[in-house]
C-alpha cells in the first residue's frame, strides 16, 4: 500500500487521512526521513503525528534515515524513536555512514531496535541468513568517521548548499521551464519538468539522448514522479557547470525552437 505525499504549490506534505486509512490494515510502515527523492525534512509536528497514527492501529515504524546528516541550514533533523518511549519501542531505525562519508563499499548499514524482542527476532533472522557477521574494515571507518568527521561534513554541508544555489539561480535564468523543488535534506533534487510538455517515455529519451544526462526518471518512484526527474548535486561545480549547460542547450535545440 502507498500513502502518497501531496504536493501543492511546489511544497510536497503528507497525506495524514490517507495515512490513517491505510494503517487501519498495515502492519508495517516504511517512514523516509529525511524523505528521498523530495527532499522534505520532517518536523517533529508530523513525526509525531506519524507516530500517534501507528500506535493507535498497531503498525510498526521502520524509519529509513540514511540521509540524517545531511540536511541543510535552517532545518533540523529528529529521529523518530527520540520522540517518545513509545514510539521507540514501536520502531526500527535504518541508518548508515555510507550517504554521509561515501561508505557504502565497506558494508556499514546497521539498524537501531529499542524493542528487546524485536531485536532478538530481527538478530535471529540475521543469523539464519548468513548476515550476522561484521566487516572490519567497515566497523572502524564508521567509527573514524563518526568520531572525527564532523569538520568533514561541515565543508561537505557547504559544497552541497552551494552547488544547490548554483542549480538553483541557472535554471531560474536559463530554463525557466523547469522548476525545482528546493530540498531541505539530502544531496537530492527533484525536479517538476512536466511544462518541458513530454510524455513518460518521450522525457526520459530526451534527457538522455538529447541532453545526454542520466539522472534518476522521477517514475521510478511512483506514478506521482511521472514528469521528474531526480538530479544528484553531490558532483564537483564544474560536473554540474556542465550538465546544466548541456540541458539547456537541449531544451533550446529541441523544445523552444519547435514551439
């Protein structure tokens, strides 16, 4: 089942009452927080309100926050279990250095249970499936990273928020067909390119074949993404100078001189 997000004058919220009606039948809810592809930080107001929903029809929160760390000046980030007892004690939190520190090679994912039994059921499962054991090199990168990454990250925040306002200031200028959903976290960006006036297949070609770009085809996330496209801004200036330039190019090439 699916709670699609609403979104209204280029802001995307959740659908609470949809939300209320689909737990009345869920077992497990799949929470991403900070949301991927859109960007949304959560603010405690609705995490809470998440929370209150799940509790009252018995629903399990996984709460997927692999993109934590990464949230942008003026929001904040707050882990669902931190909430309440209980919403922790209803909960299984997924995270990882891997977004944050580029880890991913080195197997660091690990989840948080504060749930004594579910974490027995969760680690015996582990076991049964050969995944129990840990890659060392793995364990102290996240620990080097962890400790003493934070300078780290803070010139990654500012890189990140810099290639945002790049992004930002050359599609307001140059390709005012496109807008962008300005992300609160993650080095994600959605983009609305339905005024581009492409169908499904004939966006996803023109974005490859015409600006040769390969983003991520927003339909992968859903019949909502038809018409985005997700672009990943975590590139050096220079990488995103020059997709940028390219698609403009494109856009003048294939859709403003045909109209």
């Amino acid at each position: 089942m699916e709670n699609p997000l609403v979104y209204r004058n280029g802001h995307y919220e959740i659908d609470f009452d949809d939300l209320e009606e689909k737990a009345k039948e869920a077992r497990v809810m799949f929470l991403c927080s900070p949301h991927n592809p859109v960007g949304r930080v959560w603010r405690e107001d609705e995490l809470r309100r998440i929370g209150e929903i799940c509790l009252r029809h018995q629903v399990l929160v996984v709460a997927d926050e692999i993109h934590a760390d990464l949230v942008y000046s003026g929001f904040h980030h707050t882990p669902f279990a931190s909430l309440s007892e209980q919403f922790a004690a209803a909960s299984i939190t997924c995270a990882a250095p891997s977004k944050t520190f580029n880890l991913a090679g080195l197997n660091t994912a690990y989840v948080v249970v504060p749930n004594a039994a579910l974490k027995s059921r969760y680690e015996l499962m582990l076991a049964k499936a050969s995944m129990a054991s840990v890659n060392v090199f793995g364990a102290h990168a996240l620990a080097a990273a962890y400790r003493e990454g934070g300078p780290w990250l803070d010139a990654l925040m500012d890189y990140l928020e810099g290639n945002l306002r790049y992004l930002k200031d050359f599609v307001g200028r140059h390709i005012p067909e496109l807008k962008v959903i300005e992300p609160q976290g993650t080095y994600l960006v959605w983009v609305d390119c339905r005024a581009l006036g492409f169908e499904r297949a004939a966006l996803d070609h023109f974005f490859v074949h015409e600006a040769g770009l390969a983003l991520d085809e927003g339909h992968l996330f859903g019949e909502e993404g038809v018409g985005f496209q997700r672009i990943n801004i975590a590139c050096p200036r220079s990488v995103l100078e020059q997709g940028l330039q390219q698609l403009n190019e494109a856009v003048e090439r294939v859709v403003r001189r045909k109209a």
